[in-house]
C-alpha cells in the first residue's frame, strides 16, 4: 500500500487521514465503539443497517492523521482491530 502511496506522492512524511469500516450484529456493540472512538478524536457516521445483510450494523468513519510509515500504519491497524475486538465486531 505504501509503494502505491508513493505514486501519488505520499511518503513517510505524510499524513493522512483513513477511512474504517465494522459491521456487526448487535447496534448496541456498534454504538459502543463509536463512542469509544470518538472519544479518542475519530470521526464516526451514525451507525445504520447494512443496505445488503439487514441483520447487521454498520459504523464507519475516518481517524485522526496517521503517518504513512510502516510502524504507524502497522500501530493504526493494531488499535482499530483491538477497538473492534474489544467490542465484539468484526473489520
């Protein structure tokens, strides 16, 4: 993902903002994270159906900047996933 960042002039040295995704089963878990999340300075659309699988619940958003090195990105994707784990959703 970084050597096709880099394409669009984007290095180690940049910082942008990432777009996430979670769908789970229960509206209350996806409102939970939320709120946890933007608690820490994400930003959150209101949750709401899937439009494909009416069973489950979708939140999505975007994150404060993130650098786009390695490390950073590698902490990002650790702390969402353990976000999402914490409150039983899948990414």
């Amino acid at each position: 993902m970084l050597k096709e960042l880099n394409r669009y002039r984007v290095n180690e040295n940049s910082g942008l903002s990432l777009n996430f995704y979670f769908a789970s089963d229960d509206s209350a878990k996806a409102q939970r994270l939320a709120t946890e999340m933007e608690k820490t300075g994400y930003h959150c659309i209101p949750i709401h159906r899937s439009v494909k699988d009416k069973t489950l619940w979708v939140l999505t958003g975007n994150s404060p900047t993130v650098n786009m090195d390695s490390t950073a990105l590698n902490n990002w994707y650790n702390v969402v996933c353990e976000l999402g784990n914490k409150n039983d959703l899948g990414i």
